[in-house]
C-alpha cells in the first residue's frame, strides 16, 4: 500500500470513529430512556446491566393510557386522564402559538423589509433586541398583569406569552427572508395594477414558503418545551402541558421510572418527527437565525 | 403633480405598513415592553402580597440581591455553569462541527441526529439523564462498575462539584447543537482554493487550522460563545429537575423563581431579574465588540 493511500485509509477511520461518537453522543441517552420504558419495572430495578429490553413490555404505556392502573400489585387510580389533559393542552397552545406567531411576521417582517412608515427602524431594532431579554425578567410583572386581566391558566394567556416570547426571533428570520427575495417580482406586480397587499398575499408568501415553515418549526419546538412560563402561568390541569406534568410523577412517595420514561418518549415524539421530515428547514431556519 | 402622486402613495404606505404591524406593537408593547418598565419601576417598591401596601424602599432590593448570602452563592453556581457549559459546548461544538465539514456520506442523517437534542423539551432531557444518574439503577454507576473504574452506588448529586458538572452537561448536551450549526455555517463559507494554497505552501493541517479555519470562523465562533452564554446564564430547566431547590446547585433563575414565586417577595425577584437582564447583555456586547475590533484589524 502506498502511503498516501495508508494516510486516506488513517483519516476515513477517524471519520467514522468521530461520527459514531457522535451519533452515540447525540442519541444514546435518548435510546436509553426508550428502552426503559420498555423494560419490565422488576428489570428496571434489577443488578444486571442489559443495553437493550430483554423482556420488552408494553406494560408502561398501557398504564400511560390505560382506564385503570396498578402499580405494585395495587389497583391505583389511573394517570390516563391527566395525561390527555396536559397533552392536549400541550398540542393546542403550541399549534396556537405557532399560528398567531407565523401569521404575525409574515405579515409584519415584508412591511418592515417593503413599506416605509414613521418609527420603522426603531421599532424593529426594539423587537429584536428583546432577543437578548431573558423571558424572566418580565415574567413576574407579567404574572400581575395576566391575573388582573383573568388569563391566569387560560390557553389565550398562555398563548399570548409565547406569541411574545417567540415573535422576535420569528421577525428576524422572516426579514431576512424577504431580504433575499428579489423586489421585480412585486414590481411587475405593482407595475400591473395590484395592491401592494394583494401581492404580499397571492405572490410574496407563496414564495416564501420554507420560510415559513422553518419559522413554524422553531416556534412550535420553542412552545413544546417551554417549561417555565407554563410553571408560572398554568397552576391547573385547564393549562398545564406535559413538560409540567411529567416532573410532577416524580414528587409521588414511589417514583415510577418507567412511567417516567414512557411518558418523556411520547412528549418527545413531535419534536423527532419533525426533524426526521423537516430537517433541512429546521437547519437552514438556525442558521439564518444565528447569522446576527 | 408627479411628486404630489408619489408623496400620497407614500403615505398609504406608511398607512398599510403601520396597520401590519399593529399587532407586533401591540403584543410586544403590551406583554414585554410594558412589563418590562414595570419591572424597572417596582424594583425600587416593595411589592409582597402578603404585606398590605407598596411603599418606595429605593436600591433596598437591590442591595438585598447583593449582599444576601444565598443569592451571592447563587451567582457563582450560574458562573460555574456559564464556565463549565460554554467550555463543553465550543470545545465539542468545534469538533464536531469541523468533523461534519470533512463528512460527505450521510451528512444530512447525522446532522439530523445532532441537532435532535436541542429539539426536545429540556424537563424531557434533564428527566433522561436523570434516569441515566439514577444512584441505585442509573446507567452511569452501572457502565463504571461493569468497567470496574467504580465501586458501590454513588449518590451524584450528594457532591456539589459533581452535581454542577453533570447539570452542565445536560445542558450542553441540549445547547451544543446551536454552537455546531453556527460554526458549520461559518466553516462552509471559507473558500476551499484558501486551503490549497496552503497545502502547495507546505502547511500542516494543525497549522491551516489555526491560521486559516480558527480566524475565518471567529465572527461565527463569537455568536456561538454569546449564544452559549446568554443560555447558561438563564439555565433553569436542568438543574430544576435534576436537584429541585437544593443550594448547591441553584442557579440564579431559579434563586430568582424562588424568592418572586415561592417566598412572593416579587419586587426582589423584579430586581434580581434585571440584573440577570444587565449581566446578559453585558455578556454580548463584550463578545461583539471583541470580534468587531479583531476582524477589523485583521
């Protein structure tokens, strides 16, 4: 063997060796807590260290989504209808937030990219540094506002925290797509007597599309996961998403980790869908959105 | 007449444009920046629901939040995270990004798996790795005593240096993703013919890295630090639910959580969150005026 070819075979091995610490890296924890969710709870407790179910149960999930639930041996009362509870609310304030969001910058980012009006540039500097503004800081007068406006544990209060939360980001990156859009194509337009909204409508936002979407995935994945806003403003199983209700298994006398575990695959369930679909959006939406 | 047309369709422009973003004024005026001003005016009050009235108190709460042991020891466990996560995310972030730069066969796929993580809810990530920490059944005691490094079950979280670095792991696990992203973007945008150059020049790879790849991706690499900084500072979500309240690990977001939520002295939670803000910011614009200046000179 030549040594240039000795040198290709050294650095495709070291790639591959890399890529696999990655892949481990990136997904073993992940694939670990799948497998204890389909590990027997006896199994789970046991000495022997097995990476992979031996015995594979369904048994975690059925008590998940099951009418009735033992546990131990006793018939307890089932977690079922908490579980779609928070679920659902999980489901309907993260689409609703990322509809009003996606809906609001598209619209707002091409008047601040297209139309000139007084405050323009102020305002949009404004918004995005709010970027920089820890959620925190407003939360506590925020918790004061919400609880004299009555929106305390509804799905519009919640809502509108994360259309606040997530709009900045959202604005920036649908600036900067329409930065990239040549302007002839609205002129034509213009120049053929349409209004300019009725351009923005039928011309700018079609071909804005991935856009769009990259936009609609982080906010959907900001609003799935958020978990402080939702401590503060969802007290009650009327608001609270999963990434609330699942710690709570937690602060029982028995702590059973292969509820746990089920529960934390089904939450992350969406968020791997749409990486596994969406991906390409998803990356070029961070990188458009890191370029700052 | 010309001027007078274009003047008037100007202004129906400026109609058109102030109506669409209406509603971005109207839900960050109402729901950040007013609070925001409110936090700023009640921090110098004493708001407490459980006391009647909110009299001026000035820098009170500011004092407090600076001299208060249990918050002092709060910001150093965050500088401790901010310093243990900002190192794991750059330094595995770099690798990782320079690797995923030199890999063609299924770099779409991989980058997918990498980027998961910051996908997932972070109470999702922090319960996983908690299983994995589990003291008796936990897949760290378990690998370390199947490899015979360890014996007996450790208790992680009973040692605060090893709690602050298992916390800071998790998230770094979760942050590290944004840090390869930006720096791979950075890499892809250096042109290869710079490379060639060098290599017809005699350079080692070690040496084209670090005069080539490392001053190329500075601008990117500074986001990526402000990025990872700004994220630790407010990390909350990990050690929340990997070590609840305790004071070893409590980071100032939590501290913050607990005197405004739990203790509901809500105008020293105004104060601390503030000066969290100021420390945020403080953080980027170092980061950006430091690249400004380097690049500049360059």
């Amino acid at each position: 063997m030549t040594p240039r070819a000795t040198k290709r075979l050294a650095t495709n091995a070291a790639l591959t060796l890399g890529a696999a610490l990655l892949l481990i890296w990136s997904l073993g924890p992940i694939y670990w807590s799948l497998v204890a969710s389909l590990t027997p709870p006896n199994a789970l407790i046991s000495d022997n260290l097995h990476l992979w179910p031996v015995t594979p149960t369904w048994e975690h999930y059925a008590k998940l989504f099951g009418a009735t639930s033992t546990s131990q041996g006793n018939q307890v009362q089932s977690v079922w209808p908490q579980f779609r509870a928070a679920l659902l609310n999980s489901i309907i304030t993260s689409l609703a937030a990322t509809i009003v969001t996606v809906a609001i910058a598209a619209v707002g980012a091409w008047a601040f990219v297209r139309l000139k009006f007084p405050g323009r540039d102020a305002l949009f500097i404004a918004v995005v540094a709010t970027l920089a503004v820890p959620g925190f800081t407003v939360l506590i007068p925020l918790y004061r506002l919400m609880i004299a406006a009555g929106l305390i544990d509804t799905y519009t209060g919640v809502t509108l925290i994360y259309v606040s939360a997530f709009l900045p980001l959202a604005l920036w990156l649908m600036r900067s797509v329409y930065q990239a859009m040549p302007l002839s194509l609205e002129e034509a337009a213009w120049i053929d007597g349409a209004s300019k909204f009725y351009t923005l409508l039928r011309i700018v936002l079609p071909l804005a599309g991935p856009g769009l979407v990259a936009c609609a995935i982080l906010t959907f994945l900001s609003a799935w996961g958020q978990f402080m806003i939702p401590l503060v403003f969802s007290p009650s199983l009327a608001t609270k998403p999963l990434t609330v209700l699942i710690p709570e298994f937690v602060t029982r006398n028995y702590v059973d980790y292969g509820l746990m575990n089920a529960a934390g695959i089904i939450a992350i369930v969406p968020p791997i869908i749409l990486v596994l679909f969406l991906n390409r959006f998803l990356v070029q939406g961070l990188m458009a959105g890191a370029s700052k | 007449m010309h001027t007078l047309a274009s003047r008037l369709r100007l202004t129906r422009d400026g109609r058109l444009g102030l109506l669409l973003v209406l509603p971005v004024i109207l839900i960050m005026g109402g729901l950040v920046f007013f609070p925001l001003i409110a936090s700023l005016i009640e921090s110098f009050f004493r708001v407490e629901p459980m006391k009647p009235g909110s009299p001026f108190v000035g820098i009170k709460n500011y004092v407090t939040v600076m001299t208060d042991r249990t918050v002092l020891a709060a910001w150093g466990t965050t500088a401790v995270y901010v310093i243990l996560a900002v190192v794991i995310e750059t330094g595995g972030g770099l690798m990782a990004a320079l690797l995923l730069n030199r890999i063609t066969i299924g770099r779409r796929w991989l980058l997918a798996a990498v980027v998961l993580p910051w996908c997932l809810p972070p109470v999702i990530n922090a319960i996983i790795w908690g299983w994995i920490f589990n003291p008796s059944y936990g897949l760290m005691n378990g690998l370390l005593q199947a490899t015979g490094l360890t014996s007996g079950n450790h208790v992680w979280f009973n040692d605060r240096g090893t709690g602050l670095v298992l916390i800071s792991l998790v998230h770094a696990w979760r942050m590290m993703p944004l840090t390869v992203i930006i720096l791979l973007a950075a890499l892809q945008s250096i042109p290869k013919e710079l490379y060639e150059a060098a290599k017809l020049d005699g350079a080692t790879a070690l040496q084209s890295l670090r005069q080539i790849t490392l001053p190329l991706i500075a601008p990117g690499l500074a986001i990526a630090l402000s990025q990872s900084t700004v994220f630790a500072i407010n990390l909350f979500d990990e050690a929340w639910i990997l070590n609840g309240a305790s004071t070893d690990t409590r980071s100032i977001t939590i501290q913050t959580y607990i005197s405004a939520f739990q203790n509901l002295k809500l105008s020293v939670g105004m104060a601390l969150s503030l000066l969290i803000m100021v420390a945020s910011l403080a953080v980027s614009a170092i980061y950006v005026l430091r690249v400004y200046r380097e690049t500049r000179f360059e």
